[in-house]
C-alpha cells in the first residue's frame, strides 16, 4: 500500500475526537442548560411580544364595535364578524398568557 492511502484512512480515536469537538461546539444534538435557558428567554420575549399585539387589537375592535353600536346605520353582520374576531383574539389571548405563565398546581 502506498502513503496516500494510509493518509485518507481516519482511526477511529480520531473519528471519536471529532464527534465530541463536534458536540461541543454546537454541531451535535447535545445541548447545555445555558443554550436552553436563553432559548427559553428568546420565545418567552417573543410570546410576549405576540400577546401585546393582540391586547392591542383587541382594544381597537372594542372601540370600533362601540362605535358601530352607537351609530344608526351600523352594519349588524359586519358587527357580529368583528365580535366573533375579538372572542377568537381573547381565547388566544388567554393561551398566551397560560404558555408565559403556566398555572403552577401545589
């Protein structure tokens, strides 16, 4: 055989060296409690950040549905699509809210 081929050829220790550098820097399936937490904080920002959205649409829709119910010539179908749009938002709402701050049974 010739040098070249012994060259290409990995050893095994080597092949174990790689897949714990591997590990460690990111690229395997392990993952730290650190890396875990900040992908926590990350979706807990983002949750929050969807949750006052849609307190804030929600808001708009109740001035908007008070000011159809005050006005003569208010479309009721258009009224009622916009309360059945503020019941789905308060039920997401609400499921926000439980993922962010789960109920805790003691």
């Amino acid at each position: 055989m010739s040098d070249n081929n012994d060259e290409d050829i990995q050893k095994p220790q080597d092949v174990t060296a790689q897949n714990i550098s591997a590990k460690h820097s990111g690229k395997g399936k392990a993952s730290s409690p650190a890396n875990d937490a900040e992908a926590e904080d990350k979706l807990k920002v983002a949750l929050k950040q969807k949750l006052e959205k849609l307190l804030s649409e929600h808001r708009d829709l109740d001035d908007v549905l008070e000011r159809l119910s005050s006005d003569a010539h208010f479309d009721q179908l258009q009224r009622q699509r916009l309360k059945k749009r503020k019941l789905s938002l308060k039920d997401e709402i609400i499921r926000l809210r439980g993922r962010i701050l789960p109920d805790i049974i003691a």
